[in-house]
C-alpha cells in the first residue's frame, strides 16, 4: 500500500471515493445480458438506480462490497468484474473515460492519461503509467491507507485496461497482473502489450514494398528484356498502389471514428453546458417571480412556464393540498394535452395519510422526493387511485417532490418525460428539490398577501358598513356631537338629522329617564372619586323611536370619555338593533312551545295506539262471545235485547279507540278527491236551525274549488267540530259566523305559525276557515285548546277539538289559530293541493262460497281468548280449524302439512318472537301460493307501511270484527278465479 502523506484527510471503507458509475457499468452490463432482475439486485444492495445513474455520486468501499457479495450470490460468475471491464468503454456510464482518451493519437498517450483519469474516478487509488517499450506500458495502482480493497476491483481494472487498447486498435490489450496489493505487495502492476493499428501496418507494408520494389526494378533493368521489365514494373506498382490503397482506407475509416467520437464528446459537453445554464436561468426566474408575483395561481404558472423552458422534462403539473387537507387538487402544469387538462381540472385525490401504498401519499408523508424510471414495473407497489391517474395520464416514468414550508406540507411537484430516452438521476432530483423549495415559498408569501389583504379589506368593509351605531353624546346638552352612518339604516333619521335633537325626542318616556338617570349617577360617582371614568362602562337595554313612529329595541354599551381636568364631558358608546333578536328570541319560544306540543302529541301517539290495540283484542273478545250467545238464543228470548245493547255499547268502545287514533293522528283511511265548499254546505244543511236563530251566518265559499286528497267522513267531522266551536263561542248572544274556503299561497313565515307539521313546503294550499266574534281566548287558553278533554264549558266534553287537530295532522296539514279575549277566534285548516285522481276504485263483490266445509283455515293468535273466540267463529262458518299460538307453531305445522291442505292463514300480526310479518315472509318461501290474512287491532293504515318492501298479505281484518267480515274476508281471499 501506498504511504500515507500528511497533508491527505484520512479516510476509511465508509467514505465516498468511487464514483457511482462504476456500479452503472455492472448494471448496464447485466441489462445486456437479461439474466438478472437488477430492482432485487439493487434491494439486496440497498442502493438506488437514481443515485447510481448520477455521474456526480460517490460510493464507498462498504457499499461496492456489498454490491458485489449480492451479484456473486445471484449470478456465481468469478469472472463477473473482468467481463464488465472489457465492456466499460462501451458504456454510457464510464463514456467520459473513452471520450477523455480519444483526444490522444496513440494508445502509449492514452494509458498515459489514465494516471489523470483513474484518481477521478476512484478517489482512493493513486495510478502511474510508465511506456516501457514501442506497443508496451506498465501501470502501478496503489491504495491511500485506510482503503480495504477488494479482489474483484483487481480483475475489473484488468478488463478496463485491455478494453483501453481495443479504442485504438480496434483489437484488445494484453494485460498481465504480475505483482498485486492481495498477494503481499505494496501495488498492483499491469503488464499492458497492444498491437498496432490496422492501417498502421498496411503504410509500414506499403513503404517497404516500395523499397523492395524499386530495388527488384534496379536490377532487372539490367537483366530482363525491356518487354518484361516493363511487365515486371506494371505489377509492382499495381501490387504497391493496392497495399497504399488498402492502408489509406482503413486509416480513413479509423480517422471517421475517431472524429465521431469526438463529436459525440463535445455535444455531451455543450450539452452539460447548456443545462447548467438552464439550471442558472431556471433558479433565477422563480426567485424573480417569488419577488415580483404575489397571486398563487398566476406565480404558478409563471413557475411552470419557467420549468417547461430550461429542463428537460415533457411535462409537469403541481398538485396543492385543499384548506381542509382532505384533497389534492391541480394547480397548474404545462405539456398536458386538452383531454388531460380536463383530467386535471376536475381531480380531487382524497389524502389518506394511512395508506402508505398510495404514491403520492407517500410522498406528502415522508416528505421526500419519489422517482419511478419504469412506472409500469412499479404498479404492484402502488394504490389503485396512484395507478388510476397514471395510467388516464400515460405517465411512464416520473419524478415525484414534497412542496413542503417549515414542516407542513403544501402539496406536490410531478414531471415526467413521455417516452423518455434516459434515466432520471439525482442531478434531477436535486434540481428540482431546490425548486420545490422556492415554489413552497413563493406559494407561503403569495397566500400571507392575499389574506393581508383580504384582512384590509375586511377591516374597511367593517368600519363603512357597520351596523351598529357609533356615537358620542355631549353629557350637558344631551345633543350627538358624532353618529354613524349605519344610524339611518336603524332609525331612518341621517346623522345630520339625529345631532338636531336632543335624546328625549327620539328616546321613548321610560328609556330616557332610565337613561338619564343612569347617566347622572355616573357622573356624581366620577365626581366623588368612586369610579374611575377610565375604566367605567354600561350596558342598557332600551327603546327608541324609528323615523315612521315604530319603537327599535337597541342594547347600548357606553363609556366616559373626560377632559383634561378628569370631568366626564361626553359619552363613547355603540348602540346595536335587538330587533332581530327579539323577533329570532319570539321565533324561539314558539319553536319550543311546537316542539313541546309535537312531543306531547308523539307521547300521547304512542300511548294511544298501544292502548287502542289492546283494547281492540279485549273488545274481540267481548264481542265475540256477545255475539255467539245472541246466536244460540232463541228470536224471541228476553235476554237477546240485553245482549245486543251489550253489543251496541262494545261498537261504542271500540269507536272511542278510533277516536283516539284520530286524535293522534293514527286513524289514517283511503282518500278521495273533496271539494271542501260542498262539504260546508253539506253540514249546514245538518244544523238544527234553532242554534242559528241568533247568529249571523256569512259564507265566502269559492266555487268552483280545488280539490284535496282526504277522507270525505273525516272532513266532515273537522268542518263540524269548528262550527259548534264557533257557535259555542257566542255563548247564546247574538254575534257573526264567517265561513270562508279557497286557496292561499304559504309562505315558510306563514307556516311557522301554524300547529302541526315543521316541515310542510311552501306553495298553494286549500284552506277552510271558520271565524266568530265570540267571547275568544286568553294565551294560557289557546295553548290548551287542541288537547284532549279540555273544555272551557264544562268536563266530560270528549275529544272535541283534539280530534279535529288529529284529523288534520292524519292529512299532513296544519291548523292556524288567531284569537283574543273578547274580539272572537278564527280557526284555519290548511290541505295541500296535489295532483289527483278522480276516479275511485271499486271492489267488485265476492259470492259467498257454499263449500266451507271442504276448506281448512290455520289460526295463528298468541292470546288464548281471542284464539278461542277465533276457532268458534270459524267452526260455526263451517271451516275445519288448526291452531298455533306462535309464527315458529305455524310454520311447523305448515311444514308438516301436505300440501294443499291448508287453504288459508288467519295470522295475529302482533306475537312475540316472531311475528306475523315475519311468519307471512317464511310461510311464502315454503308455499309461495299460500293465502294469508292478517289479522291486527292496529288498523289497516297504520301497519301498512311494513309491507312497504314485501309481497303484501291477501288481505287484512281489523279487530274486533263480527263473524259476518270474517265470512266475506274468507270467502273474497279463497274465492276460485275467473
């Protein structure tokens, strides 16, 4: 090994000496040969192919092993770096080698040159070349001191070495390694034989051949005819002319290469120029724009222009991140064609910061750049949205960068070369990391611009157009020496027309004396030293006169200003309109008092429906057994009446539970078109004309009418209930009944005073109205006057007004209440207007089968009684029965059952575990033929929103019912078809 000097730093096998296109020449070579998966070869090595394609990178001893420890395990070749040697010079990688070399005519001056070359392209090693001889040279490599080279180095620069003289011969170089560093000694040697140049030898032949020749013609001139000797000249010069020939050929082609090559050396230099000065430009452009443009997206633009002009990329795009960080959103790029621009226009690439296979995610995360050389080779690694918008945009290769500020990530840098001729490289990278940089801060101060002077304009917007009232009141005349402009937006005086009067003129009869008085205490405080006016402040809420004579709530907030004797001469203060807030605040309690009434009416809805159903399945009962023991009684038996007034009471109760429904609006029945004037005038038609003898009835009916989807029964009812309401109101006196019906267009203001539903649209509604001048409600009256029982008259009235809310709110209207003790109320009911078929379906009737004893019905009810009542109805309609108490019962006996032989299901909707809906779902999987009716005392509205999504049941019954709709419901499901 070689001495270590003094003045050398000292080095080791983890400093950077080679360069890395020593490594690109092995890869080249194994590219060549295809045998090799290089990306796993890399992996093992932990190298990257940027890094090695760099001309500028440096490896050290540690990384060159471990490169070659994974070839050898790979490949098992011994002579891997000798053969990569003897192709060094034909590498891109190692060109510079060749294109330094070729400026020398000889190969004795090339080798010369590698004394110059080698130590530039391993740091660590020291060459000296010395001619021993016309076509010989020795060459003596050694290493600095703390260099551990290896063998494979040795055999690598044998092959470079012959490969050397191949450049100039055209053959290779024989070289012999006859003293090595590895063997003990302190260098390694190289024996370097060559053979001339082709054309060399062909001149050399040439001019010997003419010596020889003109010798021959010397002394034939003296011995043979002339004849002969001029035969004899003629070959001689034929013979000379073709080896000069022959040499003169290939010294013009070996000169044509030679000059190639240098061509080829000096565009790579004007090239490398050329992108410095790119380079050069391209930094001092973006700097330039990052001073002079303080918009985003134009610095953007101006940023791409500047890339697409100075670097050698086809295209390039910058992605920023959105306000919230959710989304990467194009900013600006160039080189992309319409369609892709398009692409680019509406991207929003969700940031999903865990997935760590997403490309550009991985980029935002880590913060470091990305560089795919074959895209196509890397998609297995990539998330389906990377591969998606690289693949719409025929991205080949690319080169990812973080735009990142102090830490925080703005968004991303892309360009990529379509159909590139060469690698990116860290040249690249680093290029554009510097960029990335300035684009991050010029993004950074174009956007603190833009919000400093959104701020300004904020502030100007703010202080103009305020519109609070700020003024300043003289403390002894009570006169505005300053208000604002918002004052007339307020008060609809102009400040002019405000500083003219004095504060009792505007100020209502109590806000002033509070005022006043507020005022003068404040200053008797200031005076006896208990305040400090500095810091004393006041908040009132007060009244004040509008210039059209409306009162203004204003919430005021003052303080003291004094004068240089520490006197209060004046008042600073901000005068702000509570209008708004008092109508939001009014707006607010009637929300609640709504929601407080929708509540109570859910609470009551839910209690009502159970109790109705329950009550149903009780009066079932009930009337079941009323009704078989009626039938087994004699015509003429005493008991029968008894028992059917039993029966007409038991009709009674279970129309009470109907009224309950109504009442919460559970009652829902068919609807048909109705003309709500011919209804009103229907009902009066009805009225005992005795109660009418003192009022005066005024009717305002509109003809002809829109019509509404409703129940004509249930109109009837609400239109009924408000007019004995009204009448009742007169209370025997003599007063006016206004009846009015038509449409009116309903605003949501209109409709947020209303009872009932909050989410009602505005437009045209039908409405009926019915007004008294009776004796009206107080406010605690009127918040009562829809709940049940409640009754101004006297207790026990029934429902009354609460069915008719129920009513209205089952046909998803609404109810408007105006009223005032002693001046009357006016009740309004308000019907959408729909589109609305007029015709009616009717149902054709059923014949009554006479076969009932040939069929088989199944019974499925969980309460014992009305399961009893059930079987004793049917057996006498002459039907045989099976019971089952559950739906799991049911579908065993179903099961076990041939088919056919159940012919219908009477089936309870309302069972535990599983119940009718469910059972009617698995009983039409196993006989998808089977005739079901269900059987509820919830009515049929009420539960027919559960067959929304499956196949409904034939038909349905309601509890209780009489052992007559039983038979027609029987005989209408199990009637045979046409």
């Amino acid at each position: 090994m070689s001495n270590k000097t003094t003045d050398q730093p000292v080095i080791d096998d983890r400093t950077p000496l080679y360069k890395s296109s020593i490594v690109a020449n092995y890869v080249n070579y194994l590219r060549s040969r295809g045998d090799v998966d290089i990306d796993d070869l890399l992996r093992c090595c932990k190298l990257d192919l940027v890094d090695i394609n760099d001309e500028g990178h440096f490896l050290n001893q540690e990384q060159i092993n471990k490169f070659h420890h994974c070839l050898d395990e790979k490949l098992k070749d011994p002579e891997i770096s000798y053969k990569v040697g003897l192709h060094a010079l034909k590498m891109k990688s190692t060109g510079t080698v060749m294109q330094y070399g070729l400026q020398f005519i000889t190969p004795a001056t090339m080798y010369k040159a590698v004394d110059r070359v080698y130590p530039n392209w391993a740091r660590g090693h020291v060459s000296r070349t010395t001619i021993v001889g016309k076509n010989r040279a020795r060459i003596s490599v050694s290493v600095r001191q703390g260099l551990h080279e290896k063998p494979f180095q040795c055999e690598n620069r044998r092959g470079i070495f012959e490969a050397i003289g191949k450049i100039h011969t055209g053959r290779p170089a024989t070289v012999t390694h006859p003293t090595c560093i590895h063997r003990g000694n302190d260098a390694c040697e190289y024996e370097v034989t060559w053979q001339e140049r082709p054309s060399a030898v062909w001149k050399r032949m040439g001019a010997y051949f003419s010596l020889i020749s003109l010798l021959i013609a010397a002394g034939a001139l003296f011995l043979v005819s002339p004849i002969i000797w001029t035969a004899l000249m003629f070959c001689l010069t034929a013979i000379g002319l073709s080896i000069f020939l022959v040499g003169s050929t290939k010294n013009s082609r070996e000169l044509a290469g030679f000059l190639k090559e240098q061509g080829d050396a000096a565009g790579q230099l004007l090239k490398e120029n050329e992108t410095r000065y790119q380079n050069s430009r391209l930094v001092f452009e973006i700097g330039r724009a990052g001073a002079d443009i303080l918009e985003v997206n134009s610095f953007l633009d101006t940023v791409l222009d500047s890339m697409a002009r100075n670097l050698d990329f086809s295209r390039g795009m910058i992605l920023l991140c959105d306000s919230q960080g959710q989304y990467l959103q194009y900013a600006a790029g160039f080189g992309f064609s319409g369609f892709e621009q398009q692409i680019l226009e509406g991207l929003k690439y969700p940031i999903d910061l865990e997935n760590s296979s997403d490309l550009f995610i991985k980029i935002l995360r880590s913060g470091n750049p990305i560089v795919l050389n074959n895209a196509r080779e890397k998609k297995a690694e990539m998330a389906p949205n990377s591969i998606a918008l690289l693949e719409r945009l025929n991205v080949e290769a690319l080169v990812g960068i973080p735009l990142v500020y102090k830490q925080e990530p703005l968004g991303l840098l892309f360009v990529d070369t379509q159909k590139a001729e060469r690698e990116y490289t860290t040249s690249d990278v680093n290029i554009l990391m510097g960029i990335a940089m300035q684009i991050a801060t010029g993004i950074v101060n174009a956007r603190s611009y833009e919000r400093l002077q959104e701020s300004e304009l904020r502030y100007r917007l703010l202080a103009e157009n305020v519109n609070d009232i700020i003024w300043v009141l003289d403390v002894d005349s009570l006169t505005m020496t300053y208000v604002s402009p918002s004052v007339e937006k307020v008060m609809g005086f102009t400040p002019d027309e405000l500083m003219a009067m004095t504060i009792d003129q505007y100020l209502t009869p109590e806000s002033f004396d509070r005022t006043a008085a507020v005022l003068r205490q404040a200053v008797e405080n200031v005076r006896t030293g208990q305040i400090d006016p500095r810091n004393y402040g006041q908040t009132l809420e007060i009244e004040e006169y509008h210039k059209d004579g409306t009162i203004v709530p204003v919430e005021v907030t003052a303080g003291l200003m004094v004068d240089a004797n520490g006197r209060p001469n004046g008042v600073l203060g901000i005068s702000r309109d509570l209008s708004e807030r008092k109508k939001a605040e009014r707006e607010r309690q009637e929300m609640e008092r709504r929601l407080q009434q929708g509540n109570k009416m859910e609470s009551l809805g839910t209690m009502a429906g159970s109790i109705a159903h329950n009550f149903n399945n009780l009066l079932m009962v009930v009337l079941g057994n009323l009704e078989i023991a009626k039938e087994d009684l004699p015509d003429d038996a005493p008991a029968g009446k008894s028992i059917q007034r039993a029966i007409n009471a038991s009709q009674r109760a279970a129309d009470l539970s109907g009224m309950m429904l109504t009442y919460v609006g559970q009652l829902k029945k068919e609807s048909f078109p109705v003309d709500l004037s011919q209804l009103v005038t229907t009902e009066l038609e009805k009225l005992d004309e005795s109660k009418m003898a003192h009022l005066t009835l005024e009717l305002n009916l509109t003809d002809p009418m829109p019509l509404v989807a409703a129940d004509t029964d249930q109109m009837r009812q609400m239109i009924s209930g408000f007019i004995t309401n009204a009448i009742e109101a007169l209370e025997g006196e003599k007063g006016t009944v206004r009846i009015s019906t038509g449409t009116m267009q309903c605003d949501a203001g209109y409709l947020s005073t209303t009872y009932l539903r909050e989410d009602l649209p505005e437009g045209m509604y039908a409405y009926v109205s019915v007004a008294d001048t009776g004796c009206g409600m107080d406010p605690e009256t009127l918040g009562k006057v829809f709940d049940p029982f409640f009754s101004t008259k006297f207790t026990g009235r029934g429902l009354g007004m609460a069915a008719v809310m129920g009513i209205i709110r089952s046909h998803s209207g609404a109810v408007k209440v105006e009223s005032e003790r002693g001046k009357g109320s006016t009740f309004t009911a308000l019907f959408p207007i729909q589109g609305i078929s007029l015709s009616r379906t009717t149902t054709k009737p059923v014949e009554e089968e006479s076969t009932s004893n040939e069929k088989t019905v199944l019974l499925v009810d969980d309460e014992d009684m009305v399961m009893e009542i059930g079987v004793r109805f049917l057996e006498r309609l002459g039907y045989r029965v099976e019971t089952a108490s559950n739906g799991r019962e049911a579908l065993d006996i179903l099961n076990r059952a041939p088919r056919q032989s159940i012919d219908c299901i009477l089936l309870d909707l309302t069972m535990p575990g599983m119940d009718g809906l469910e059972t009617m779902q698995q009983v039409r999987k196993i006989r998808p033929d089977q005739k079901v009716i269900i059987v509820s005392g919830y009515t049929r509205q009420q539960i027919e929103d559960r067959f929304a999504d499956v196949t409904p049941p034939d038909e349905f019954i309601h509890k209780p019912f009489e052992m007559k709709a039983l038979k027609e419901t029987l005989c209408s499901v199990m009637a045979e078809p046409d």
